[in-house]
C-alpha cells in the first residue's frame, strides 16, 4: 500500500502540469469577451495565477492534503462539496455494473468451460467474442431505444435519491448498469471459461471424477472455488475500468455523477474543476487496483508467501 | 469433458476465427482506403428533400438529417477511425518498444527512471487520461491520436519490458553473450524477435481500443471536429433522431463493432497461434 503515496504525488504532479500547459490566459478563457483588465486581475489574485507555478502546485497540493479543493471558476463553489454531492451517483453506477457483470460473466464461463467444445461453449465464446466488441455508449442508446423509447419498460436517464424512493433509484440505474456491464461480462466470461478450464485439468479433479463425484458436484465444489481467484483479480479491476466506463454512461443517461461533472468542466474549461475531479478519480482507480493485489493476497494464501 | 493426454495441441475450429477477422480487418481498410471509389454519394452533400429518408436498395443505411448518405459517411467515417488507430499504435510502438527493451535489459535504477513515470500515466483510467489530453492540447484527428499514443506507450512498454525479462535468462542468450556478441547485437539479434509474441498480440488489442476510445471521444465531443465524418460524432449527431430515424444511430455503431471485433478475432488467433500451448486451454 506504501506504493499509493509517490503514485499520487506523481499523478497530482501530471494533472498539474497538464492543467498548466492549457494554451491562453485561464482568466481570459473564464471571463470571455467581457474580461476587463481588472476582471482579469481580480481573478488572477483570487486563484493565484500570478504566482511561481511550483508554488501554484504546493498550494493546491496543501489544500487538497487537508480536503480543500479550491473553487471553481464559475459559480465559486467549493469543488470538494461539488465532487462529494456526485460521488454517490457514480459509486453505485459502478458497483451495481460490477454486480451485474458478475452475474452474467461468471455463469456463461462456467457454461462453455463446463463442457469444453459444446455447443454452450461455441455460443458462449461467440457472445464473449462480440459482448467484448460492443461500444459501451452505442448500446446505451439501442437499449434506450428499444426498452425504454420503444417498449417503455424503463426510464431513459434521470436520477432518484436512494434515500428518496429506493426502487425508482434502481428503475433509472437499470439501464445504465446494464450498460456499462456487458462488455466486461464478456471479458469476465472468457477468463472464467479460461480459468474453469484449467482447473479441469488438475489433479484432484481428476481425483475427484475417478471418486465418482458427479460432474456438477465437481464444477461447484472443486472447480468454482479455485477459479475464484482470477474472477475476483478480474472483477477487482473491472471495477477501475468502469470508473472510466462511467464518464460516457452517465453523459448518455444524464446521471448527476462525477464523470458527468468532469465532463461538463471540460467542455466548460472549467480548469481547476477538470483538475480535481481528474486527480479525484485517478486516485479512485489506482486505489481500487492496488485494493484488488491485497484481496489477492487474502484469497489465495500462496500468494502471500511470494 | 477433455483428459490431458487426449489433449489436442491446436484448437481446432480456431484458425476459422483467425482468417476471419483477418479478412473482415483487410475489408475494412481496403474501404477505408478507396473510399470515395466504393460508395455512391458523397458524405457531405447535404440535400435537404432527402433528409431523414429510410434505408432503401440504392442507399442501404438511409439518410441523415441533413440528406446526406449515410453509407458513404460510414466509409469515410472509417478513414479517421482506422487512421486515428494506426497512427497512435504505431507511435506508442516507436516509443514503448525502445522504452521497455531498456527497461528490461538495464533493470536496476535505469528501470526505474523509465518505468516509475510510466506508471503514474497508467494510474489513470485510458478514457480519462485521454479526455484530459485532449481538453488541454485540443480537438481534432491528429491531436486525438498523439492523446492515444500517450495512453498507450506506457501499456506496451510494460508488456515489451515484461517479455524481455522473461527471455534474457534464457539459455540461448547467454550463449550468445559468452560468444562475445556486443550488446546492441543481443539484444537486436537474441532478445528482441524472441519478445516479438506478446507486443504483437497487444498491438492488435490496442487498435481495437483505439477505435473505440475514439469514438467514444468524438461521441463526448472531445474528438474528432465536425466537419470530418467520425463513427462517434455520427451517433452523437443522430441521439437527436433516434426516433424518427433509428437508421442514424443503428449503423455507425454496427460499423464501430465490426472493426472492433475483427481486430479482437485477430488478437485471439494471433495469440493461440503464437502460443499453442496455451491455446489448447483456451
């Protein structure tokens, strides 16, 4: 876990002087054509623009080190409560896709690996092949188009509080979840059937068939939890992509989450929103990949001992 | 139900997938290539009485808002999504390639000093990192694909670096070291073309990302610029007709899946071939 801090300080480091390296007076680009000089002074005093930019840098790094992010350009509000309001929508987006592309990606493994070279394993290896080959944004809009415009089973986009009515919150994260899930099922059902089928070939499976033990009991008993291990590496960072996987989703279903913000500010070039949220993120992905290595560890104990 | 020792060593039924994707990848570039000698229409003639029109024999993918020809968008579409694609894998090659052999070969603080920057870049989810390059560098093809190239370098300089410390201690390469062959020759010679496997597996998979990061860029609006024709921007164009004309948004994304999924067949088939041991488990 130790190897978290130089990697953050390292992105912060990137964000930063990425953010920096925006062509044009950031002052200019917020206050558009009405930017006075003395606008563009206030601004540049309000933010620090005028400062060394390695001071610039300790600045935000200190404040962000204490929970303040700093305000944004435009409406002057406060980012970390901006980013804290929208972190909600977007953690369950993910975790509901997680859940989803466990249930779907972990059966269709063990159905083509189950029986190797059948017809569910043909099927199955077909749907992984194109599930893996699918736009995620591009299936958002046909399942809007066919469930919710065509046969209106569910809602197009929009966004209920859990708190507020917990079914419709899962009526409008349907589709979403949905979405961002299948093509990481598809990734998870391949490794599962590449896992299962390893497994198949191990001793005490084999031990296990000559005992008599029919092929079911073996596939849930012996086979499911040896292949547990690579499932829950994958799903672990399946979880980090989705993070990603989340700015498009919830740009076409118009959920109020973090990607959505983020998005909003680029196209806004709302910088020190862009940078947060950026860095915000990042962090988010890097600590649920290094999260994944520990749980790793704790699953199989052999790894611990390497 | 297999057994070990009846084990096959080749998949069978697994070339098929190969030759396949291999042809429908050759396919889609000859297109892309000859684009204005395959389709009838131009992409960016706009004709208003056309606008909207269904797919008929003449033009199979219908019409856009503006009565311009879809299929022939589609075509051109295709130019910038395989240029796009071509253009950032090779350049992440250019650069990750010669980072990864140092890397691998030097180990120690060298490796470090390549590889520790590296990983701060791979810290980021691929769309974010992409999304944050080209807000602040810009819009349009040749900026998308520096952005990709950036994402990418570091991914194929970690798998080329990785093969490289797997085949340095082989026994191959110290018998040559021991013949005095100087090192530039070793590794060119030894190390290099025996490493080859995985960076040409990976370079498959990653035109198939690059495809879809951009045109999930170019759908987000932070891609390619509106007057060149782009997979993404046509469905971001057509959200707004979905459901007058469902044909706006069903084909650019049929033709974003085919190209995916031909580089993906031939990432598979290039893998199994190239490792056939491990085929036989797959």
């Amino acid at each position: 876990m130790l190897l978290a801090v130089p990697l953050l300080l390292g992105m912060s480091v990137l964000i930063f002087a990425l953010m920096r390296l925006v062509p044009g007076d950031p002052a200019v680009a917020v206050l558009g054509y009405k930017a006075t000089p003395e606008g563009i002074r206030a601004l540049r005093e309000a933010f620090h623009l005028d400062e060394p930019v390695p001071q610039q840098y300790l600045r935000w790094l200190g404040a962000a080190a204490r929970g303040d992010l700093g305000h944004d350009f435009r409406q002057n509000e406060p980012i970390g409560r901006m980013i804290l309001d929208r972190l909600p929508v977007t953690l369950e987006l993910t975790l509901l896709a997680a859940l989803c592309t466990t249930l779907i990606g972990v059966p269709l493994g063990l159905l083509a690996g189950g029986r190797r070279g059948g017809a569910a394993d043909r099927a199955a290896l077909a749907v992984g092949l194109v599930g893996v080959s699918i736009p995620d944004f591009w299936l958002g809009i046909m399942l809007i188009l066919g469930l919710s415009l065509g046969a209106g089973l569910l809602p197009s986009g929009g966004w209920v509080p859990f708190a507020e009515s917990p079914m419709d919150n899962l009526i409008h994260l349907t589709l979403p979840a949905l979405t961002l899930a299948v093509s990481r099922a598809a990734v998870l059902g391949r490794l599962t059937r590449a896992a299962v089928l390893d497994i198949m070939h191990r001793s005490f499976v084999q031990y296990a068939r000559a005992k008599g033990l029919g092929e079911r009991a073996i596939l849930f008993r012996h086979v499911l939890p040896n292949a547990a291990i690579p499932i829950v590496t994958v799903v672990g960072l399946q979880v980090g992509y989705m993070l990603g996987g989340a700015i498009v989703v919830e740009m076409i279903f118009t959920l109020p989450g973090l990607g959505r913000m983020t998005m909003d500010a680029v196209l806004e070039r709302n910088y020190p929103v862009v940078q947060s949220a950026v860095l915000v993120i990042g962090a988010m992905f890097m600590l649920v990949n290094l999260a994944t290595d520990v749980l790793y560890g704790v699953i199989d104990p052999r790894a611990r001992r390497r | 139900m297999s057994r070990p020792a009846l084990r096959r060593v080749r998949p069978a039924g697994h070339g098929g997938v190969t030759i396949a994707g291999l042809l429908l990848v050759v396919a889609l570039g000859l297109t892309a290539l000859l684009a204005s000698h395959v389709v009838p229409g131009s992409p960016t003639d706009i004709a208003k009485d056309r606008a909207l029109r269904p797919p008929t024999w003449t033009q199979p993918f219908g019409m856009d808002d503006l009565g311009r020809s879809i299929l022939s968008r589609v075509v051109h579409a295709y130019r910038v999504s395989l240029g796009v694609a071509v253009a950032s894998v090779a350049l992440a090659l250019l650069v990750g390639v010669p980072l990864g052999l140092v890397a691998g070969y030097a180990e120690g603080a060298l490796d470090q000093l390549i590889m520790r920057p590296l990983d701060v870049l791979m810290s980021f989810p691929a769309i974010l990192l992409a999304i944050a390059l080209t807000s602040v560098f810009g819009t349009g093809v040749l900026l998308v694909a520096l952005s990709l190239a950036v994402v990418y370098t570091p991914i194929v300089a970690r798998v080329v670096r990785a093969a490289i410390l797997a085949v340095k201690v082989e026994v191959y390469v110290d018998g040559a070291r021991a013949l005095g062959a100087p090192v530039p020759r070793l590794v060119l010679r030894h190390i290099l073309p025996n490493a080859a496997t995985p960076v040409l597996v990976q370079a498959s998979v990653l035109m198939a990302i690059a495809i879809l990061v951009e045109a999930a860029l170019s759908f987000l609006g932070v891609g390619v610029r509106p007057p060149t024709p782009s997979l993404g921007l046509m469905l971001a164009d057509g959200r707004g007709f979905m459901l007058q004309a469902p044909w706006m948004v069903i084909f650019p994304g049929l033709a974003i899946m085919a190209a995916v999924l031909g580089f993906n067949m031939v990432a598979d088939g290039l893998r199994d071939w190239l490792d056939p041991q491990q085929a036989a488990d797959r």
